[in-house]
C-alpha cells in the first residue's frame, strides 16, 4: 500500500517537522515527508529537511498582493509532490480562508495548549498568568478560524511551581514531538473521521485521544 505523502510548513527551526521526519524513517510507519514549504530562507529547518533528502522550497510570502495569492502558490508547491495532508509545523503565517477551505480535513496543526484555551501566541504565559495546573498540547484540523478547529487528540503536562514561560514550553514540547507524529499515522491508517464538526479515531481505546504525562 502506498503511504501517505506529507507536506510541512514550517517558519523557523521545525523541531515538529523533525519529529514527524524521524519518525517517517521507520520502514513501518504509513507515512512519508513529500516535501517542506517555508515562507523565509533563513528558516533552519531547511537545512535539516534537505540532510534528511527531502525536497524544500522557499515560498517567501513577501511581495505578494495578499494573502491568498500567496497560499495558492504554497498549495501548488504541494501539489506538486503529491501532497495528501499538510502539516504546519511553526508555520508562523495567517493564512487566509482559501487555503483550509481547500484542503479541508487534510490539512492540521499543533498548538502549544489545551484547546480552547489559550489560542493564539504567547501560549504558555497565558497558562501561567491564569494559574491552570495543567496544560498541554493539542493536535486538530485548521479551519478558516484560527485555532478553532475539530480537535484531533491531545497531550497534558501538568504545570509545576516555579514554572517559567521557558521551562513549561520546554515540557509541552516533548510532548508535540510524541503526539504529532500518532496522529499522522492514524491519519495515514484512516482512522481519523469528522462528523458533525467532532473527530472520531477508529480502533484506538477509548480516552486515548487525551494523553497524560507525569514528566517533571
């Protein structure tokens, strides 16, 4: 059977994109990595993505007359290499409606929270300033409202005292790199369905969307 075919996005380092490649190394593993879009030249995860052999391009989103302009070139990049599910990977552009609408229910993010709470940036400060004691991570598909969209799966970590910006970023992370690449392949397996704007996963126990670590 042929494995799915992932395009990423990435903005910067693409520590997620890292993840999600190691993770297509293993011969077992549904999925492969087509291809990696960056919208800046400088983004360092374009070095790591062409070490892996995996084709690159830079989309630079600057010049471009408005937003959707720019996503459609991005999508026909991805197009290009046969692109089944788009993965955005600190993918640090807006994009507009177009581009969710056209690669509705194959196109996801991870956002550093426990959606609803805390969309946005600065995600962890936000964590921090409302004295939650626990937080996480959550995989879902992108709609045209930002970080709305039918929740995949999610990873907690508890918020412990003393917690910076930085250190609780740090554990939340760890845990992007675990869930990220699961969710990918029960995407590759076909497990995922939407109904009625809720995500359902086939043949996992019940409760295992919703992942807990105890890590300090």
């Amino acid at each position: 059977m042929a494995k799915l075919k992932v395009g990423i996005l990435i903005s910067g380092r693409g520590s997620n994109m890292a993840a999600l490649i190691r993770a297509a190394q293993a011969g077992d593993y549904p999925a492969e990595i087509a291809c990696v879009v960056s919208n800046r030249e400088d983004a360092a995860g374009l070095e790591a993505a062409r070490k892996a052999g995996i084709p690159t391009a830079v989309i630079s989103h600057r010049g471009y007359p408005d937003r959707e302009t720019f996503d459609r070139d991005v999508s026909a990049a991805l197009e290009k290499h046969g692109v089944g599910l788009v993965a955005l990977a600190g993918f640090l552009r807006i994009q507009s409606a177009w581009f969710p609408e056209h690669w509705a229910e194959r196109h996801i993010n991870i956002h550093p929270s426990l959606l609803p709470a805390f969309p946005g940036l600065h995600v962890q400060q936000q964590a921090l300033d409302a004295g939650v004691r626990v937080s996480g991570c959550t995989v879902h598909f992108v709609t045209p409202d930002l970080d709305a969209g039918p929740i995949i799966a999610q990873a907690a970590v508890p918020v412990l005292a003393g917690d910076t910006e930085e250190t609780l970023s740090a554990r939340i992370l760890r845990q992007e790199h675990l869930l990220y690449p699961l969710v990918v392949r029960w995407f590759a397996e076909g497990r995922i369905a939407i109904a009625d704007g809720r995500v359902s996963v086939r043949d996992i126990p019940p409760g295992a969307t919703l992942l807990f670590s105890a890590e300090p």
